[in-house]
C-alpha cells in the first residue's frame, strides 16, 4: 500500500468487517507481523475484538502465531482478555499445543488459575496430551490439584484420557509435593463462574 491508498488504509485501520473482526485482527490471525506492525504504528486498538470476544491476541494464539502473540503482548495486549466462551489466550494455546506461544504468554503473567468456563489452562493442556506445554504450565505455578467445573483434576483427567507420559508426569510432581519436593503453586485470581454446560473429562466443551 503507497500514496494515498496507504493514507486512506491508515484511516480504516479499524473498521469492521461483518464479524467485527478489525484488519489487525485479520492479520493476527493470518501471522503477517509486518502488516500488523504497521496498523499498530497507525493507531490501531489491539484489544479491539470480534463478535465473540476473542482478540488479536486470542486469535494468534489460537493460530500458533507466536511471533504476532510477542508483537501484540509488547504493545499493551491484555493478556487474559477472554472470548465469550470463557477461554483466554493461554487456555486455548494450550488446547491447540501451541509451546512457542504459551511461552510467550508466560512471560507476562497471565492468570493460571479457574477460568470462566469451569477450566484452567492445565486442564486443556492434558485434555489432549501435549505433555511439553503440561510441563510448562506446572514449571510457572499452575496447581496440577484444582477440579474442573466436573470435579476433575488434570490428574484425573490424563488417567481417564489414557496420556500415559502425561499421567506419570502429574504423579511424580504429586508425590514430588508431598516429599516437599514440588514445584511452588503461584497464587493466581480464580473465576468462579460456571460453565452452563456438563460434560464429563472425555469430553470437555472446548471450541474453536
């Protein structure tokens, strides 16, 4: 974009398109860190998200874009901004497999404890077995003991979804704690909300 069409692309930096996804969004989401560099000199709103609450940042890390997540989090993205849903950018990081990117988040401290949807970022992790980002959540302080919104700890959940690197791994770090042994527990903000939906550890309601 030159001239005057980058002038006038300045000025639309934040308009919405049907879903009221932003073009910062929509380049979050498609990993063009230039293009995102650019509207973010411009003026545009990091923050500003989607019909369904999920940021520019939510989206990158939902894509594994964790060279746009560092851009986003070092020009003042919210790092536990939350969808509707109750998930943030950590939680679906995590969900997805996505260790670059919950790296990145890490280092600003986003919150490891309950979610709104009944969840923590652990539980997602262990949900589907991406051992590498289990062990990263435990090394930052997340408590491997907290119950989803079924009565589910992680543990639980990894015997019951058959992940047995992931089970063992949680086991040793239980018994670990109970020798004084473990690793220290951050205390994180814990959200009491509950998740309208039930659903047993095989099959945790985690979309998008």
């Amino acid at each position: 974009v030159t001239g005057s069409n980058y002038s006038s692309s300045v000025h639309d930096r934040s308009r919405f398109s049907q879903d009221r996804a932003t073009p910062l969004f929509i380049a979050a989401q498609n990993g063009h860190s230039l293009v995102l560099k650019l509207l973010l000199a411009a003026g545009a709103n990091p923050d500003a998200s989607r019909n369904d609450g999920a940021t520019p940042l939510w989206i990158a890390a939902q894509m594994g874009h964790d060279h746009v997540v560092k851009i986003l989090l070092h020009n003042g993205a919210l790092v536990d901004a939350v969808r509707c849903d109750g998930a943030t950018a950590l939680f679906k990081a995590a969900h997805k497999g996505h260790s670059a990117v919950v790296h990145e988040l890490l280092k600003f401290r986003p919150n490891l404890g309950k979610l709104a949807n009944g969840e923590t970022a652990l539980h997602a992790a262990v949900m589907f077995g991406h051992l590498p980002i289990v062990k990263q959540l435990v090394a930052a302080g997340s408590d491997y003991t907290i119950p989803n919104q079924d009565g589910y700890t992680p543990l639980q959940i990894a015997r019951q979804q058959k992940f047995a690197s992931v089970h063992q791994y949680l086991k040793e770090r239980e018994q670990q704690s109970h020798t004084g042994g473990g690793t220290p527990k951050r205390t994180v903000p814990s959200n009491q909300n509950k998740s309208s939906k039930g659903a047993g550890p095989a099959s945790v309601a985690i979309t998008g």
